[in-house]
C-alpha cells in the first residue's frame, strides 16, 4: 500500500505545507496575482483555501505546479544551499533585502 514513489516530487509533502511555503514566498496578494482564484484574492485565510483546493482538481493542479517550479527555481539560484552563518534573524524584508 505505502510504495516508495521516488519520480513523485510531491510525495510527503502536504497540500497545507505548500500553501504556506508559497504563502512565505509570494503573500497573498501576489499569489492571487499569479494564480486569480477567489480564495487567494477574497479575505483568504488558509482554512478556506485548503478546503477549496482540497476540492478542485484544477485550481490543486495549478497551486502544485507553481510550487515544484518555485522549488526547483530555489534550487537552481542556490536559496536554499546551506551556509555557514548563524540563521536569518528579522523580517521577510530585511532577509530579502540582504539577498539582493
């Protein structure tokens, strides 16, 4: 029942932990912008937009498909590569602003 799915990029990852990554990394409001459903541009809330992604395929689809190409953009510009300072301390801002 439970087979490893090695060509699975999804697989142990939960529909709850990538809307708060992409939450992290967009906010709201951009993420409404790229993907314009009523849930992401109306009071969201996380709630709400897990069930409504927990009950349409193609909005789930394309929520999915914005975090693997977040993912992998991470990965290809290094974000996520370990470093040997002390972690970031501080706002989203400011980590973004050292990151330019």
């Amino acid at each position: 029942m439970n087979q490893p799915q090695p060509n699975n990029p999804l697989h142990g990852v939960t529909l709850k932990a990538i809307l708060e990554y992409l939450i992290t990394e967009y906010g709201w409001e951009r993420l409404g912008e790229r993907i314009n459903i009523h849930c992401f541009n109306y009071e969201p809330t996380i709630n709400s937009s897990l069930k409504f992604l927990r009950t349409t395929d193609l909005a789930r689809a394309k929520v999915e498909r914005l975090y693997l190409d977040s993912i992998s953009f991470d990965e290809r510009k290094g974000k996520n590569a370990p470093t040997e300072e002390a972690p970031d301390v501080g706002s989203v801002w400011d980590r973004a602003r050292r990151s330019e």
